[in-house]
C-alpha cells in the first residue's frame, strides 16, 4: 500500500493516522511525499496535470497513469560486478566468466591513479547498463508476442493511434 501526501494540500489529521496505520502495521502504508515526487518527474517535461496523476508503482517508482508502463525490477543493476570487472579485466569473479571489456588488472598495477580506475569502473557499468536495456528490449519483445496485453495497451495514452503509424 502507498499513500501520497502533500503538506499544501493535505490535513495534520490525515498525516497522524497514516503515522499511526504505518505504526500498527510495521511499514503500511509507504508514505511518499508529493511535492518530491512531483519535482523529481519535472525534468521530463510532463504536463503538470499528469504530475498530479502519478503513483507509486512496486515500492516506490513513480508512474504516471495512463501515459507509460512503468514497472519494477526491470533491470536490477549489479554496481558492485561492474566494480569487480574493473579490478579483473572484464572478467566477473563469482561467475568466472570473461564478459565485459577488457580494461585492465588492479594487482598488475594497470591504473595508476583513481580516475584510470574509475574510468575502468564506468566502462564496465556502461557494458552492463547496454547490455541489460537490449535484453530488457528483447523480453518485451518477446512478451507482447507471448502474452499480448490489448487491454492495458488500450489504457495507455494514443497507443494504438502509435501503433498504427
């Protein structure tokens, strides 16, 4: 459960009993504040009437209604194996597998200061960043073949007006 609140807009009285609910129920309803969440989507240049529609969609990824599908766990993005693949040349060391570019060894003295390391670690990440968008695209793909949603497709703001273009 998710609850939205907005200090402008909202009661002192609504805000103690979704503390309270949240108290009895040990994290229930996840409070997420508007005026943040309203901001953060600000950059992407949303009309402020849609702002206003969002919701929290898994934990906390705001979605607008009606204009995306946003959903959770898409691409659960490991930084730490883009660390270890910079320490180890490409190679993941938990899996054993040589996968990313090849950008140097830590214990052969391949970067002599931090910023050739971190350039190291960010080459590794973009290398993970690429590769999990194409198989992300790749699985919807593959799951508008296999279970096609026409009713949700049809919820979604000028979709088919997209599709038929």
């Amino acid at each position: 459960m998710n609850a939205r609140y907005n200090k402008e807009k909202n009661s002192e009285a609504y805000l103690k009993r979704l503390c309270e609910v949240n108290l009895m129920t040990t994290a229930t309803p996840s409070l997420h504040s508007d005026t943040a969440v309203m901001a953060s989507l600000e950059e992407f240049r949303y009309d402020p009437r849609d702002l206003r529609n969002w919701s929290a969609t898994g934990c906390v990824e705001p979605t607008l209604s009606g204009k995306h599908i946003g959903h959770t766990n898409c691409m659960m993005m490991n930084m730490v194996a883009a660390l270890e693949m910079a320490l180890n040349n490409g190679r993941h060391p938990l899996m054993n597998w040589s996968v990313g570019p090849e950008t140097g060894v830590i214990e052969q003295g391949s970067f002599a200061t931090f910023d050739e390391f971190y350039d190291a670690f960010t080459k590794q990440f973009k290398f993970l960043i690429d590769n999990s968008v194409e198989l992300n695209n790749m699985l919807g793909k593959a799951h508008a073949y296999i279970r096609p949603t026409p009713l949700l497709s049809a919820l979604i703001e000028d979709r088919w007006r997209k599709a038929l273009t």
